[in-house]
C-alpha cells in the first residue's frame, strides 16, 4: 500500500514489518531490522521525509521490489 515516494521513518518500519522484517534493533550508528540473512538499516529519525533516492537504496538492501512495495 505505500506509495513510492517520500515516507516517515515510522511507515517505512510499518511497512518492512509487515513485510516479515523483525525490530528495528539497535546497532552501531543506524538501528537495523532483519528477515532471514537480509539485513536493512534503518536511517536515524530527522526532520523530514525519507526521500525517493533513499528509498530505493533502502529496498535494494531488503531485497523488496518496487512493486512487491506498492503490494504491501
């Protein structure tokens, strides 16, 4: 259901939690959240959305495609 495009940090974890990603955790500078050997790093909370580039970077990470995106 998430639109491609700029997000909240907090629908971005919704969104890979309903994906079947577990946390986030804490670790080093970022939190993280893991599904099987995959591994997304959550970006620190700031002001502002969570833009398109870093989206992309983000799934690419997760292993999730834009359309297996804008299913969930």
């Amino acid at each position: 259901m998430p639109v491609f495009g700029p997000i909240s940090r907090r629908e971005l974890i919704r969104a890979l939690q309903k994906a079947g990603f577990e946390g986030p955790f804490s670790g080093g500078k970022h939190q993280f959240m893991r599904k099987g050997d995959r591994t997304a790093r959550i970006p620190n909370p700031h002001s502002g959305d969570i833009g398109t580039g870093l989206l992309s970077r983000l799934l690419k990470q997760a292993g999730i495609s834009r359309e297996e995106w804008e299913q969930l």
